[in-house]
C-alpha cells in the first residue's frame, strides 16, 4: 500500500489581528480559516474549527495587544486556546505567527525578584502544542532561544527601506535613539548608503538612573535623519531624541519603527515633536485615535506571506531577507 499526502495550508487569525491576517491571506491567495472564539458568560473563551485540520498545516495568527473590547492578555489568552484547539483537531503541524510578541521587554531579570515574561508565553505555546513560531522584530534576539522549536524571526526593514529610498533624498542619516540599536541602525546605512549617527547618553553619578546630558555622535546638521527603533510606546525617548536632533540643526526628522504600541501621552508626543514624518507597520492595529497626520502606515503583511509560503514549502526564509533577519 502506498499513500501519498498532500499539504494542506490552513491560517486562521484571533480577533486582534482580522485586518492584517486578511491581508496576508490576500497575498497568498488563500482564505482566512475561523477559529469560531466565543465566550461563555463569565468570559471564559471558546474556540471550534469551522472545517476539518486533519493533517494540515495550521498557521494561527494573533498579534498581541488589546483591541475593543479585550486586552492583550485576552489576545494571548486567545492565541493559546487557537493553538490547543488546533493541537487537539490532529494538526499535523502548528505554527505560531505573533507579528507582535508580548511581553517581549521582559526578557531578562533587570532586578530581583522579576519574572522573565518573554520565556514564560514561549513556554505556554509550547505547552499548549506550538510546533514553531514566528515573529516580527522581536525586542531583544535571545528570545527565540526560549522557544524550544524553530523560531523565524522575520523584520519589517524591507519595508522601511522601500519607502526611505522612494524618497529619493540622497543626504540621509540613520540615527540611534540609543547604543543598543546600533547594530540594526547600521544595517540601514548599509542598505540606504547613508551616515550613522546615534543619541550619547551619559548617565548622572551623583544621582540614579538620571541623565545628566545628551549629546548626538554624528554629523546631522542640515541633513535628512531618520530615528529607527523597534517599537514607540510612550513616545519618550523618540520625540527626546528628535528634539535633540532638531536642536542640533537637522534638516528634517523623519521616525521609522515597526511597533506602534503608542500607549498613554505618545501620540500626542509625535504630534508637538519635531518629527516630519512618522513611518509604523501594521503588526498592531491603529485604531483612528492613534493615526495622525504625519503618520503614515506601512503592510508587513507580503514580508509575513512570503515566510509563511517557505515554511509550508520547506524552503529557505533567510533568503527572503538576505541574511539580514538575524539578530
């Protein structure tokens, strides 16, 4: 007896991410399978597949942040029920796409007596039937050692660098917010043929965790600077960095992250810095209180497609991005 087995690609999506698993399966030219998520009336979620995944390829897309009318607790909670349900209904293989991985800045003990959150969710997938997972511009790169199975960590720079050099502005400087981001910051420079500069912070030594001053490392006066970080949260150090930089005679400031979490004060933050222009993908939902003018808003969902297609055809994923997705 001989039997041939034929792949079957199957995505289903939580409901914080709808648009964007839309998109992705607009790409591949597949449709966006229903997981069904109700709740009970205490809360408790519920989730049944709408057809047989009997032997398929299961891709459960859920990025993690609130959205109306749940939180980003809610949101993983979600995605780890999608998941068990799926391990349950005899996937044959279970991949976890978070375009936005909770969490994720907790990934070490910065004190004592912290919990390391980042391991604690991969540990959930993987208890919960996880056979891979995936990723967009993961905070730190140790986190995909805490995930026992293959992580494809995938970055949205294709993305960014598209459009940075659609603008066709030949003067342009990557900047750094910080020390920490240089190695990425140069990995722009490199694709944009441009300047590295980065934000010096010198710390207080005679008060704790004080910035006594800052200064910018670099040649940006009169110059285009473009501020790349992995994510915006408060807005913070960003417009800090930005004002900084309109101080010390930039030309214009443009901001280019993959994350907008954008929570509390940042929105209005970005629109009294001195930023031109503020570049952020979709991994999070943007709800209309958090679009402003000077934002505009780019699709990671061909980037997460393509890396899908390859994980389901068994073949390369570092291709797609030239060896630059590594941390």
């Amino acid at each position: 007896m001989q039997l041939i087995n034929h792949k079957k690609l199957h995505i289903v999506a939580g409901r914080a991410t709808q648009a964007l698993a839309s998109d992705i399966c607009h790409e591949l030219g597949v449709p966006l399978g229903s997981p069904n998520i109700a709740e009970f009336a205490n809360g408790e979620l519920h989730v049944k597949y709408g057809e047989s995944i009997r032997g398929s390829d299961v891709f459960i897309v859920q990025t993690h942040t609130a959205w109306e009318g749940g939180s980003i607790n809610d949101a993983l909670m979600e995605h780890v029920i999608m998941v068990d349900a799926a391990k349950r209904a005899s996937a044959k293989r279970i991949t976890v796409v978070a375009p936005f991985y909770g969490y994720s800045r907790q990934d070490r003990k910065a004190s004592g007596r912290e919990p390391i959150t980042a391991r604690l969710v991969a540990d959930l997938f993987s208890t919960a039937g996880a056979d891979r997972l995936m990723s967009v511009d993961l905070h730190s790169g140790q986190i995909q050692g805490f995930f026992d199975g293959p992580v494809d960590h995938l970055v949205a720079m294709p993305v960014l660098v598209d459009y940075l050099s659609e603008m066709g502005d030949e003067d342009l400087v990557i900047v750094s917010p910080d020390a920490g981001r240089m190695k990425v910051a140069e990995r722009y420079t490199n694709l944009l043929n441009a300047d590295l500069a980065y934000v010096h912070k010198r710390r207080s030594t005679e008060e704790m965790n004080a910035v006594e001053a800052k200064e910018i490392i670099g040649h940006v006066a009169g110059r285009t600077c473009v501020l790349i970080d992995d994510m915006i949260d408060t807005g913070g150090t960003i417009c800090a960095a930005a004002d900084l930089l309109a101080e010390n005679g930039a030309g214009k400031v443009i901001v280019a992250t993959t994350h907008g979490v954008f929570s509390g004060p940042a929105i209005d933050r970005l629109k009294n810095a001195a930023i031109e222009k503020v570049l952020v993908t979709d991994t999070l939902p943007l709800p209309p209180e958090k679009q402003i003018d000077k934002m505009e808003v780019l699709s990671v969902a061909p980037i997460i497609a393509r890396a899908i297609s390859a994980v389901f055809e068994d073949t390369s994923v570092s291709e797609i991005f030239g060896g630059n997705h590594l941390a």
